[in-house]
C-alpha cells in the first residue's frame, strides 16, 4: 500500500466513530506489536491505541483527524502535519506525527507531537 494511503487510512481510523470499521481501519495499516506515543499516552499495540482513540472520540464526538500537508517520506520513516478538527468545523489541536514503518509498510511506530493550543 502507498505510504500516502497508510496514512490516510490512519487518520480516517482516528475520525471514524463507528467501532468496527476503526479497528478495521486501524488494523489494515498497523503492524503487530505497533507502539503509539504522544503526550498524553503511551499505547502498546492495536487495542491499546483503539481504546484510547475510543476515548478522545467520547471527550470529542463527530471530530475528526485531518492531514493538513504533504507527507515527507524517507527510508522506513515519514512525517506529516495534521489538525483534529470538531464537529463543528473549528480547529481543536495540531501537531506533527513522525511514523516508521516495518518491512510490509505497515505502522510499527507513530510518535505524535502537539502544536500549542489555538486561541
């Protein structure tokens, strides 16, 4: 799978609100034993990072997760700025995700970054 559809489809995981097809998402593109880290959390595997996904969509129903630029790849690693965005149409968060990728180009690894909060 292109590395612009990892992803995408992993963004669409984290705006999904529906459980079944997150997980679907999530594990399409998320390798066995995948670590998630931003400051918040630390997640260790698939379900780790569906539960708390599942949490920051009940403290933020209808939000979603956007790409906001173009993915900067290179060898096994890639980064690319996002947006969490609310149902409303306003900006909650940014921030920038570095991703590493194994050796089926799936996510072994997402260390995300937050951009101060907007006013």
């Amino acid at each position: 799978m292109p590395v612009d559809a990892v992803i995408d489809r992993y963004c669409e995981a984290w705006s999904t609100a529906d459980p079944e097809r997150r997980a679907a998402l999530l594990n399409s593109v998320w390798a066995d034993g995948g670590l998630y880290t931003d400051p918040t959390v630390h997640a260790a595997g698939a379900a780790a990072l569906l539960d708390h996904i599942t949490a920051v969509l009940a403290r933020r129903p209808g939000s979603r997760v956007e790409r906001t630029g173009p993915i900067q790849p290179h060898h096994d690693v890639a980064c690319f700025d996002w947006q969490a965005v609310g149902a409303d149409g306003a900006v909650l968060r940014r921030g920038i995700d570095i991703v590493i990728f194994d050796a089926s180009g799936r996510l072994a690894r997402v260390i995300g970054f937050f951009a101060p909060t907007p006013a």
